[in-house]
C-alpha cells in the first residue's frame, strides 16, 4: 500500500512561498557550505527513512529490534501521524473496513520479524474456536486460505509501533529532495509541519537532515486515473458520478439505498471483489435494487498460464489467486530464479506471476452465483472508450469483441488501482534527474539485491529503496507486507556489515522475541 498518498486528512502543505533555495535546487550534489549559506539548519542522523508508511515503521522495526539501533540513530521523516494511517484509510474506503479480512497470510506479521505466533494462532487462542487452525491445516483444498482481520493487524501494528518507541522517531513535515552529500552521505530536505500552538516560521523555512544512509519507502505517488475517467472529470468537473475505488465514494451506496439504480464497475482485482461483494449484499439483506454491469479489460473462462505446473484458475472473467503472488516469490523458486535475471528475462518473469487477480472465496462466490441467477449482475469482456454525462446518470462507450456498446449507468466505479510511474513522485523524479538513480526493466526504481539504488552511492553512504518504488527489482513481492520484511532484514544486514548496527544473533533473537510476546518496550 501507499505510504505518501494523501487521504483527506488534510495534512499541511508547503505554500508556494517555501521553495527550495535556487542555489540548492540547480546543483545535484551539495556541500556543506551549501547549505549553510542557504540558512537551513542542518540535524546530524546515522539513518533516515523517507515515507512513515508501512515500508519506513517495518523498516525501523527491523533496525531497532534485530539491529539493536536506539531511537536516537534513526529519524522516520513523514506527513503521517501513523505508519498505518494510509493503509486504513486506503483499505476502507475500497470496501475492507476493520471487520473484515484482508488478502495476507497467516504468518505475513508486519509487528512480528518471527511471524509466531501467526494471525491464525493469535485469533484461536482469543477464542471462542479454533475454526482458524483448523482453516490454515486445510487450506487451500478443503478451505479458503485463512486472512486476517484488518482490525487485528492494526491493533498490532499499533502495539509494536508503541513498543518500539516508533513516535519517539517520527519527524512530520513533507519531503522536498534528497540530494547526495560531498563528502558522502545525503541531504534530506523537509519542510517541518508546526505543531498546534507553535508560531510559523519564515517563508523559507526548511531543514535538513544529514544522514550516512537513507531509506526510501513512499509508495504509490497516487489515485490511478485511466484515459477515460480523467477526460471525464475534466470535461464535465464531474467527481460524483464517475469514482475510483480508492476514493471515498459512500456517497454511491447511499443513494442506492434510497432509490434502484445501476452501477458500471470496471476491474477484476480484490477491490473489485469488495466492491462487488458490498453492493450484492446490500441488495439481498436490504432490499436494494441495484443492477450491476461488471467490466473485464482481459476475461477468462478457464485456467490459463504459460504451462501446466504454472497454471492460474481462471472462472466467469476473474483470475483467481490466493495471495498477491505465487507463495515461491518469497521463499522458493520464483524468489531464486528471480535473483538471476536480468533485463527482459526478468520483465517476462514478473508478467508471468503478475496481473490482476484475486482470491478464490467461498462466501464471494455463493452472492455472485445468487446475482447471476437473478439477472441483475452481468459480466463483460469489454474496455471504455468515451464516459458522458446524460441527464443524471452516465453513459459509457464500450468497445467490445462483438462491436460498440452504450452502457447508461447511475454511477461508474473505477476499480484499476494505484499510480506506479515514479515519475509522478516529487522526489523519485529528482532522484531520477539529479540523483544518479535509474529504472529496472519495469520502469520503477532500479536496485541492487541487497535494495540499494544503482548508481546513487554516496560513499560510504548508500541510498536505500523498497515497497512500491521498488516493484520490479530482483526481488517480487517487495509491495507486500512480507516483502517489505524480506527487504527490512536484507537492509538491516547490509547496513549491519558497514558498522550501522549488528546482526542478529540466534541469542539476540530469542532474548527480542520474549519481549516482543511480554511486550516489553525496547
């Protein structure tokens, strides 16, 4: 999930007065006495990771718990009050609120570097059963697979955010540039959120942090926004008919609720299922009487893949998966094959394991087969060419096998996911112009195995980058919460071995882990 992508909660931005200094931005490399002269104070910091989403609290989880750092070698630069704060945020608005379960494993524990005991043990011991043992013994054949329920993950993420004194270093400003150091090392320059209460500073107020080594985990620059709906919104200034699934758009269910209505949903990932999921619910408990007209840019009536032991089940337009990626992509040969490809040997690999799917559920499948029967969902192989407003509702231009349709439609949402051009985040798009930095076969951030950006060395300071920014790199999966702990402890050892930090011991290991099941704050 996204660790800079805005959700209304409005935090502050820099006014147009605050500019970074000419002298500073015209010159890809900075001295010190650059940055003095520019009038920026500057904090001295061994590590500093950028973004304060899952990827930064997982990071500094990793460093201060196996690397034993204290809070005082390590600085989290965010606009988040919460690491967690975006993937809530996200996750509810796209129809997964904290009841229900989410599209992880049982033992992907983003608060537990062991993953014991997993969501599935911790859930049948609060009790009453111990249904979610018996689900993760059986599954995938004779059950779905187990996830667990969002409102668990985050009291976790909370506890272990809590325990590890994650807001002793937490910085919340927004994140100019980060600039390589004469001499080695990085700038990082942000603008500083005042606290309430606090007089504001000059107009140029910045600071800067000078640190050996930075991490680099933003996430997705923003809201994806297909051809289609941008022409839309800006031909009609439209934003309440046509909606992403990401966007709050409660607005839709509401109104169905009060009046029949039809919905145009395009996609065929987990949002989509959730989507789908609410508004078939809402119309068999409530009585609603919505129809539902369901899009696939890419249908599948059958299993599919590039050969038998690589096959995908594939039914009624979806692609079914149970987790993100094949299970190998973390620990098996997916993970090992990957590690020796290059170019577009890798690129034909990640478009193997990737596209869109999402997971085989038996509750999921029972409400589509009930609508299906009663003729008010319907599913297409088709793409939009044109959205128009026509009187209150909207009509979409489809280009079908069979020819051009027009769908009228009381509301349109769009279910294609999340922005990956890195070129749309202000400082990716530095890194790329001034940083050295340069793009994998994908076109994201290009890093090493050991999640290093290629040619952004600052000896003996190194650039570090994972999660989203990171997604086609040696490693698949990076995006995810386990692979964001794979590339934690890849970092942490890294890091390790240049005399930030240790390695830890099997000692060290089972000394932390009894506090992390006491609690106990580090």
């Amino acid at each position: 999930m996204t660790d800079l992508l805005d959700t209304s909660g409005s935090p502050p931005t820099a006014p147009l007065g605050r500019q970074v200094p000419p002298l500073l931005e015209t010159h890809a490399m900075w001295t010190d006495e650059m940055v003095a002269m520019a009038g920026i104070p500057v904090h001295d910091m061994p590590f500093v990771s950028v973004g304060g989403g899952m990827g930064s609290f997982i990071m500094a989880d990793y460093l201060r718990v196996a690397g034993g750092v204290p809070t005082s070698g390590l600085r989290v630069l965010s606009n988040l009050d919460a690491p967690w704060q975006t993937y809530e945020y996200l996750t509810r608005v796209s129809q997964l609120p904290r009841a229900k379960r989410i599209r992880s494993d049982s033992s992907s524990r983003p608060d537990n570097l062991w993953g014991f005991p997993s969501y599935a043990w911790s859930e049948a011991m609060r009790g009453p059963t111990l249904k979610p043992l018996l689900q993760v013994l059986l599954e995938p054949v004779f059950a779905d697979f187990y996830t667990p329920v969002l409102d668990n993950v985050l009291r976790g993420l909370e506890r272990e955010a809590h325990r590890i004194r994650y807001w002793d270093m937490l910085v919340r400003g927004e994140v100019r540039l980060v600039r390589r150091r004469i001499g080695g090392g990085y700038f990082v320059l942000l603008w500083p959120y005042r606290r309430e209460g606090e007089e504001a500073g000059g107009p140029d107020e910045h600071i800067a942090f000078r640190a050996r080594d930075v991490h680099l985990a933003v996430g997705y620059p923003g809201l994806r926004f297909l051809p289609d709906m941008q022409l839309f919104r800006e031909r009609f200034n439209d934003f309440h008919h046509v909606v992403n699934g990401y966007e709050d758009h409660e607005h839709v269910y509401h109104a169905l609720r009060t009046r029949p209505g039809t919905v145009l949903v395009r996609g065929g990932g987990v949002v989509t299922s959730a989507v789908l999921h609410r508004l078939i619910t809402e119309r068999l408990r409530l009585g609603t009487q919505t129809r539902i007209v369901h899009l696939f840019r890419s249908y599948y009536d059958g299993n599919h893949g590039p050969h038998p032991w690589a096959r995908r089940r594939g039914r009624d337009g979806f692609a079914y998966q149970g987790f993100n990626y094949p299970k190998s992509t973390w620990g098996g040969q997916v993970k090992a094959r990957m590690r020796r490809l290059e170019g577009g040997d890798r690129a034909r690999l990640y478009d193997q394991i990737g596209g869109t799917t999402t997971p085989y559920r038996r509750h999921w499948q029972r409400a589509l087969r009930e609508a299906r029967r009663g003729g008010w969902y319907r599913a297409l192989n088709a793409t939009i060419a044109e959205l128009r407003l026509d009187g209150t509702g909207v009509v979409a231009t489809t280009q079908a096998p069979e020819g051009e349709l027009d769908i009228k439609a009381d509301y349109v949402i769009d279910c294609t996911g999340l922005v990956g051009d890195i070129s749309e985040h202000r400082v990716l798009d530095d890194l790329l112009r001034n940083g050295g930095a340069g793009r994998n076969p994908l076109g994201r951030l290009d890093v090493g195995r050991d999640f290093a950006v290629r040619g952004a060395d600052s000896p003996p300071g190194r650039l570090y980058a994972t999660g989203a920014a990171a997604y086609g790199g040696y490693f698949p999966g990076v995006d995810t919460f386990l692979g964001l702990q794979i590339a934690a402890q890849e970092v942490t050892d890294d890091v390790a071995a240049r005399g930030f930090g240790t390695r830890m011991s099997p000692g060290r290991s089972i000394a932390q882990w009894l506090k992390w099941v006491t609690g106990r704050q580090i």
